[in-house]
C-alpha cells in the first residue's frame, strides 16, 4: 500500500510539470482487496457512493474530482488516508480496534476524527472506511 501526502496537480504548468496540490492517490493491491477506484466521482453533484468510477470514464476539469481549484486541475480531497491504513491494519493484519487505536491515535477519538464514519470538512465531504477487505 503505498500512500504519499504529497499532492500533485493533475494538469500540467507552463514548465510541463505539475504543482504543490490537496489531495494524492493511495494504492492498495493484494487478493483480499475490493478492487475499484474510489472516492473520485467526476460529475458536478457527487453522490459519494464508493467505488463510484470505473477507468475510461470521461473525466472533465470541471467535475467534482477537481472541485479544490478547477484552473489549475487541484485533486479534491475526499478520503483520509488514515482510514485507509487502519482498515487494512485491522481487518487484513488483525489488529483488534483497541490495537488500531493506540497505532492510529486518531480511531480513538472517532467523534471528532471520524476515521470510520467520514465527516464534512468546510464544503468538503470526507468518507471513512470504504470496505476496501
């Protein structure tokens, strides 16, 4: 799995490169996985459904996926990757919630972090656990 907190924009800048963004992709492969590619609904009214997109969909500036800075192609952040990690920690790896809790501090306090429930941030929904074992 591996993870990067470092975003990228998903348009090239006058330099043919890209920019300092929001949000990043997660990668999680393995034979347990629900495959699927979540969290990035391209339409302008996201339901927020997971997995909501299949590769080859017509994806447009405009759409929710890049509704952090549409000029420039800014990621929108949807998932925390936090939430990621600790579903496969726990539910691949074993991990009882009292073990996930201490290794990801944040599972602890669910009522302000809400790593498995998902929350709103600003305008900005944020989805928990998303099923991925």
């Amino acid at each position: 799995m591996p993870v990067s907190e470092f975003g990228r924009t998903s348009k090239e800048n006058a330099s043919l490169g890209t920019d300092h963004a929001e949000a990043s992709v997660v990668y999680v492969a393995g034979g347990s996985i629900n495959h699927g590619v979540y969290a990035c609904d391209p339409s302008p009214n996201p339901t927020m459904g997971v997995p909501n997109w299949t590769p080859g969909d017509a994806v447009t500036l405009g759409g929710s996926m890049f509704g952090a800075n549409t000029s420039v192609g800014y990621l929108k952040r949807a998932v925390d990757y936090r939430s990621v990690l600790g579903e496969i920690i726990r539910d691949h790896l074993g991990a009882t919630q009292e073990q996930l809790n201490r290794i990801i501090p944040g599972y602890a306090i669910e009522a302000t972090e809400h790593l498995k429930s998902g929350t709103n941030i600003g305008t900005t929904p944020i989805i928990g656990e998303l099923g991925l074992i």
